[in-house]
C-alpha cells in the first residue's frame, strides 16, 4: 500500500497472550469470548503487528514488538512465541537491515510495543537500531520512570533506557506531524500521552490506534481494557477518533490483533460504529 510518498508495510514480530478478562474489563467472558475464545489460562491470542513506512528519505518504524532478551519465566507468562515471525525476519522480508531503520516511532514504552528496540549483547543492553532517532511523547517517557504500583510491570527499563543512554531518544509535546504527512494523535485513557499515528496524503488516511483499540473487538465504545488507567478518557477518546474514521473512511491498523490486520468501519442502522470491509496491507 502507498500514501503519499510512503509505502506501508505490516511487521509482525510475533505472538503472545493475555488474559482474556484483563483485555476487556467490565464486559462479561460470554460476550468477549466469542471472538476472542480464550485458552485454559483464561489468555486470549495477541500478536505485535508494527507498521514499516519506507520514503525515498526515511525508514520509519512504528514500535518494535516484544524482542527477545527476556528469561524463560517471562515468556512462558506471556506465551511468547517466535515461532512464525520476529521483528530481524520481517524486515529481512522487506530486504531491511536494523541499520537501515532512520526513525522509531514509540506509541508508548509498554514492553510489547519497546521491548525490540534494544538487545542483549554479552552483559550489555544495547539499542538494536543504532541509527536511528526514537521518538516517544516526554509525558510517556516519565510515566515509564516514575515506576508507580499500579502499571510499573509494563515498562521494563532495559527497553528504553539504553536508547536514552545512546543519545537516540527524543521526546516530543503533544500532537504533532511528526514527518509530512505522519500526524501523532494523542490519547490519555490507556496510559498517558499514549501516541496513536495517523497518516495521510489528502486522499487516504491509515489510522495505527495502537492500545486504544488493540484488537478489532475494541470496536464497540464499551469494550475498554481492564489495564487503562482512565477507561472513561479511553471511551471519550474512542468516540472521537471512531466517529472522524468513519466518517473519512480511514483504515485501520490493530497492534495486537492476530486475524484482523486492518478494517475500515462504518454507522450501522442504530449509527454505532462497528466494523466494515477488511482490508489488504
């Protein structure tokens, strides 16, 4: 797919779980589960999808999956599992090198969506795109400092920090057009200045949501994730930024969804927004 002077790519870096009920707060397992049927540990199927946009400038990429240097205890928590895809294989796929990357763009620092941006190398943690520059939202960047109780087991410091470190890390204020065409539009719901990426040439817009719909199943206002901090911001913001899709017809890219990569949405008869078309990226 092509917009503007960028051609899109998806990334898949691989598969996890999470526990069903966590992924869907206040909505009962009978409605949830159906399109989502969850495994005898009550966890459902996730993947990492991230986006590729290639210019004649830049290669940008918009979060970087899991990664790989956490210990067994971990994965098996996770069920994680490389076994049909990594970030290095996708973008092999595409004939990308990690040097070759000029931009990273983090919608947040959750370890599922920063955790490939560095790895181990002997005792060290060390940035896997070493050069490119990283950009997060500076209110994302101290949320993942601050190591409060209630979300501190989602930002893992090794996924980050190093980048930091390295000089590659930039923080931004705001909604911003980061590049030409590459809008960040901001959400405080699911954790704060969470940067969903909007891109568009005038004539089609794509829309990567990121957490604040991770899964197609996110569609309906209700079905808010039990991990939001602020589930009535996260609903707010799903009511204006559904209502702008479908009213432009933008597509949409899930994160985490492993059998619907990418849909428009529309008004039904009762003028909820509920999932149209799929759609190829």
């Amino acid at each position: 797919m092509t917009i503007g002077p960028y051609t899109v790519s998806r990334i898949e870096t691989g598969d996890f779980k999470l526990d069903g009920g966590a992924m869907f707060g206040v909505v009962p397992k009978p409605l949830w589960s159906r399109p989502c049927p969850a495994d005898e540990l009550n966890r459902i199927a996730m993947t990492a999808r991230c986006l590729l946009l290639e210019s004649s400038e830049r290669k940008i990429l918009i979060d970087c999956g899991i990664g790989d240097k956490d210990d067994a205890k971990f994965r098996d928590i996770y069920a994680i599992d490389f076994t049909r895809n990594t970030l290095e294989h996708s973008l092999a796929q595409r004939g990308i090198g990690a040097d070759q990357i000029t931009d990273v763009i983090y919608t947040h620092l959750h370890f599922d969506h920063a955790g490939g941006s560095t790895r181990r190398e002997g005792t060290r943690v060390v940035p896997v795109f070493a050069r490119a520059r990283h950009f997060v939202q500076r209110r994302q960047w101290e949320q993942a400092l601050a190591r409060f109780d209630r979300d501190r087991a989602s930002y893992l410091e090794a996924n980050y920090v190093p980048v930091m470190e390295a000089g590659l890390l930039e923080l931004l204020d705001g909604d911003v057009e980061l590049f030409p065409g590459i809008h960040m539009l901001l959400s405080d719901g699911h954790t704060p200045a969470l940067q969903t990426v909007k891109l568009s040439d005038g004539a089609t817009t794509l829309w990567y949501p990121t957490d604040l719909l991770p899964l197609a199943a996110h569609i309906p206002l209700p079905y808010i994730m039990g991990y939001d901090l602020y589930p009535v911001t996260t609903l707010a913001d799903k009511q204006k930024y559904l209502a702008r899709a479908a009213d432009e017809n933008w597509i949409l890219v899930f994160e985490h969804d492993p059998a619907h990569p990418a849909t428009r949405v529309k008004r039904d008869e009762k003028g909820r927004i509920v999932q149209a078309e799929t759609v190829s990226i």
